[in-house]
C-alpha cells in the first residue's frame, strides 16, 4: 500500500484580481525605481546634492509607521479568521491611523519642500523625488480607502470566519503599499 | 523590521558611502521585503509561481539598483 501525500499549495491571500493589480503596480514601481537609478548614473553629482536636501528623518518615521500598520492589518485578519468581528475593526481602526500619520508627515516634507519653491522642474533629483513619493502617496491614499471601505462592511457584518475574502484583499493591496515604500526610503533618501 | 530601518536611517545619517554601505543597505531592504512579502502577505506555502514573482521582482530590482550603483562608484 503505498501512502501518497498531495500538500496542495494554499491559496493567495484575498481576490486574485487584486493580485494581478499587485502585480502591476509592483511593475510599474520597480521601471521607475530602476530608471531613478539609471538616471542618477548620468547625474551623480546633482542625485548626491540633492538628496541630502531630503529629511531622512520623517523619512525614517514614515516607513516606522507603514511597518507598524502593516502590522495591525495582519492582526485585523487575524482576527477576522476567528470571528472576532470588533477586534477585526479595531486593528483596521489602527491601521488607518497608521496611514493617516504617513499622509500627515508627507504632507509636511511637501509643505517644506514647495515653500522654498521646489518642484518637479526644479532638477532631474527633484522631479524623481516628488514624482515617485507623489505616486506613492497616491497609493496609500487608495490604500486607505480600500481599508476604510472594509472597515464599513465589516460593521455591517460582511465579513465571518469562513467569509473574509475582502479583508484580506485590503490586507494585501496594503502590504504592497508598505512593500513599495521600504524599497523607495532607502533608494531615494540613503543610498548614495 | 523596526532595527533594520533604524540602522538604514543610522547609516544614512553617518553619512557613509561606498560598495559595501550600498550592498548592506540593499541587503537589508531585500531581508524587510522578503518578511513583508512572507509574513505580512501570508505568500508562504502558496504556488511557486506567485512566491517567484513576488521575491523574484524583489530581487531584480535591488540587483538593478546595486548594479547601477556600483557601476557609478
């Protein structure tokens, strides 16, 4: 008698069309990462200026809070995956929170940047900075959105134990935020 | 996750530079990614193809960005 085991793969996490929006983007973020790279080849000089320009420290803060963020939302399924419906709230609650600092200290590095009339054709450094941290934002607002939404019919009481599909498609959408970004921080603020 | 941005913050802030800083800076993003990417993402144990393309992106785009880099020291 032969004993033959089949592990079957588990599924990804949440709604496979979020996945391939994943995939995209992730594409999208790595040409751009890469071009920021191979751009700054040709402009050493004003990359390495520049970038010193740049406040590491938010910076730093900002990839604590998405880190931090990610985090509740890995708790939010957590407990969505034993019915703990208020505890599932609770941790998106978090995590919304987490997101709204980064908007608020992005806002502020911005708020810096314009007032000493920076902008995206002030040089090659500073139209890659604001374009990519730009487009980032962009996402964790939609990131924000899309929790939100969950949050909403979480309350309604959408979402079981046996039926938490859109939690963790929120989940995941986040987590490709937070991934973007710990990429992007040590790219355009460190590495020199 | 928290020690790894502390000390590319640290780094940043001493202000070092060479092929060893970057390779360290670069491998301490790929390490936080690929935690992200397993434990965050919960992608351990699903179909390899969705672990090669999600590590596999990863990996290209730190090695484009050491390659460049390394090329322009």
């Amino acid at each position: 008698m032969t004993n033959d085991i089949n592990i079957e793969p588990k599924l990804l996490p949440g709604d496979l069309a979020i996945w391939f929006f994943i995939f995209m983007e992730l594409l999208v973020f790595g040409i751009f990462f890469i071009v920021y790279a191979v751009m700054r080849i040709q402009n050493i000089e004003i990359f390495n200026q520049y970038q010193l320009t740049l406040n590491r420290e938010l910076g730093a803060a900002n990839t604590l809070l998405l880190i931090t963020s990610s985090y509740f939302v890995v708790r939010a399924v957590q407990a969505i995956r034993i019915n703990n419906v208020k505890s599932c709230i609770y941790w998106l609650y978090a995590a919304l929170a987490g997101g709204m600092g980064f908007l608020i200290l992005k806002s502020f590095e911005y708020s810096d940047k314009f007032s000493e009339g920076i902008n995206l054709s002030t040089n090659i450094f500073y139209m890659f900075y604001l374009s990519l941290t730009m487009f980032h934002f962009l996402h964790v607002v939609l990131g924000m959105l899309i929790l939100f939404a969950v949050v909403l019919k979480a309350k309604g009481g959408a979402y079981t134990a046996q039926n938490h599909t859109g939690v963790e498609t929120g989940a995941s959408y986040w987590h490709m935020v937070d991934l973007v970004w710990i990429v992007l921080f040590p790219l355009v603020y460190i590495i020199r | 996750m928290m020690l790894l941005t502390l000390s590319t913050y640290v780094l940043g802030k001493m202000g070092l530079t060479g092929i060893t800083v970057v390779l360290l800076l670069l491998l301490t993003t790929l390490i936080k990614g690929g935690l992200i990417i397993r434990d965050f993402m919960g992608l351990q144990g699903v179909s390899l193809l969705w672990r090669v393309i999600m590590y596999g992106w990863l990996t290209v785009v730190c090695l484009a960005i050491g390659i460049t880099y390394i090329i322009s020291i």
